[in-house]
C-alpha cells in the first residue's frame, strides 16, 4: 500500500513539472505580442520607406525622360523669317512668362522636326491648375492646319515649370520671334519637384539648330 502511494506522488510531481502555470502562460503570451509589434512595426515601415522611394524614382525618371524629349525637341525647332517683314506664321518659336500661385509656370510654343509626326510639327508645352497642384501638358499638331489636339499630361504635381533664352549673355523669360526676329542661341529648361519633402530641381541647356531649312 505504502509502496502505491509512493508511486502515485511521484507520478503527480512528475505531471505537475512539465505543465504551465496561468501566470507562465500569460507572460509568454505578453513577450510574444511585444516580439511580433516590434516585427509589424518594422515591416510596416519598411514597406512604407520602399513604397516612398519607388514613388519618388519614378517621379524622376518621368521628370528626366521629359526633360530630354523637350530639350531634343527645343534642338530641333526651326524658324524661317520672312526676308521682308521678319516673321512666319508657319514657323516661329514663344515663350511665356507665367506664375501660378508664386510658382513659376512657362509656356512654350513652338514649331520643330518631331520623331512621332512626320515632317514639321507645332510643339506645345503649358501648365495647368488642379487642386492647387501644377500639371504639365503638351500638344503636337501640324502647322499648317488649324485642328487643335488635346493635350497630354507629361508630369503631375510639379514646383516649377522654367524655360529660359539667353539673350546678350543674360537670361530671359519672354521670346517671341515675331519681335525677336530670330531663335535664341541657347535655352535653359529646368523641372523642379518635391520630394520627401525636399525641392528637387532638374535642369538642361538646349542649343537649338535654327539654320534647317523645311
């Protein structure tokens, strides 16, 4: 009997160390949910930091890739003057000064060879206001028609949207060939942008070969 009893107890001691207490369970159950915060957290904001910079890249491949087009583009323009009167209606180059909420916005017309038309094309580039946001659009139509094209967003959100001509070793904003009765030597584009939280400006210089002849 003595002998049973004593095969008993050590059979319970034996049970009641390999089980868990309430208070084991709940610290346990406390270091994990502390353990995966700590893993939710970190993932989220690395998910976030990656989600920012794709974001952001991709705001300056879209900015770099129509900074080249427009600066290919401003190479390319050709203006013809009139021997007489100095003008062309088929073939001129403008700019614009403009601001939009302090911002600055230029327009830009002009007529150049372009890659996606054949032959002569009028090239229009021009901001727009969306909910207080800048928008870059451009059009490209024929000269020698007056069918107007809707334009096309190039880049959302931008800063500043600059061209500029150089003129007597200065830079200026306003070009118009009808007064100016020729192209500038040298043009100045510039795109600026925010980007985490920082204005980020990307700038090239155009030369444009006016002495083609259409």
């Amino acid at each position: 009997m003595n002998l049973f009893l004593s095969k008993k107890n050590i059979f319970n001691d034996d049970c009641s160390s390999f089980g868990f207490t309430l208070i084991e369970v709940l610290v346990s159950v406390t270091i994990l949910s502390v353990v995966l915060a700590a893993i939710y957290g970190t993932f989220f904001l690395s998910h976030r930091a990656i989600e920012g910079m794709d974001e952001s890249m991709t705001k300056l491949q879209e900015s770099r890739r129509a900074l080249d087009v427009l600066k290919r583009e401003l190479d390319s323009a050709v203006f013809i003057p009139d021997p007489n009167s100095g003008k062309n209606e088929k073939t001129f180059f403008r700019m614009q000064d403009r601001d939009v909420y302090g911002k600055q916005a230029s327009q830009l017309t002009f007529t150049a060879f372009s890659v996606p038309r054949p032959g002569l094309s009028k090239i229009a580039y021009y901001i727009e206001e969306k909910d207080r946001k800048l928008y870059l659009y451009k059009k490209v139509a024929s000269p020698f028609g007056k069918q107007e094209t809707e334009g096309a967003e190039i880049i959302e959100d931008l800063e500043d949207f600059a061209i500029e001509a150089k003129y007597s070793d200065k830079w200026v904003k306003i070009w118009d060939t009808d007064i100016n009765k020729g192209m500038p030597e040298e043009l100045r584009i510039s795109l600026s942008m925010m980007i985490k939280g920082k204005k980020v400006t990307l700038s090239d210089v155009s030369k444009p070969m006016y002495d083609k002849h259409v």
